[in-house]
C-alpha cells in the first residue's frame, strides 16, 4: 500500500509540474503581447490628405468590363488543346501505373 501511495504521489506532482508549466507559458505570452503589441498613434494614422477617395460603382464595372476583356482576348490567344486518343492503348492503366510508381521510388522523375 506504501508504493501505492507513493507512486500517485509521484503521478501528481509530475502532473502539477507540467500543468503549472502550461500556465506559466500562457501567463507569460499574455504579459509579452500585453507589453510588445502594437498600439495605434496619432502619428501612425494617414492624415487626411493622403487617403484616397472611395471608388465609385462605375469605377467598378469599368475594372470588371476591362478583367473580362483581358480574360477574353488571351483565351482568344491560347495553344491549348486537348490531346487526342490514340487509337490503340500501347500500355494498360495497371502497367502505367506500376511504371510510374516505379520511376518515382527510383527518383528519375522530372530528371533529363
């Protein structure tokens, strides 16, 4: 009954000691963000004549009409496009997949 005790002894003051350094940390990033974090001034802010005017909804639209523009004449521009299918499959998909599984335990994908 002795080593009972004194192993639950043991259990608690280790797990007082880990709990107590839990809270220690947790105190002690409270007092460093309290003391270290940054704290807005007068002198921080823009002064009124530097801030840049709200921009209107015509503003917006015009950007959108100008985005869909450019997304348009450079879809317009693409090479791309799709491969076709060979006629017959010269590999299976389990023998491409065993290849390829192979190369890269091997490491000599991507390497020319």
């Amino acid at each position: 009954m002795n080593d009972l005790l004194l192993s639950l002894e043991i259990t608690g003051l280790g797990m007082g000691l880990v709990f107590g350094a839990i809270i220690l940390l947790w105190v002690m990033m409270l007092l460093l963000t309290a003391f270290t974090g940054s704290k807005k001034t007068e002198s921080d802010e823009t002064p009124e004549s530097d801030k840049k005017p709200a921009p209107q909804s015509g503003d917006k639209l015009q950007a959108a009409a100008i985005a869909v523009a450019i997304a348009l004449a450079e879809q317009g521009q693409s090479t791309a496009h799709p491969l076709s299918v060979p006629p017959t499959a010269l590999v299976s998909a389990w023998q491409l997949g065993m290849r390829t599984s192979q190369r890269t335990q091997k490491g000599s994908i991507g390497r020319r």
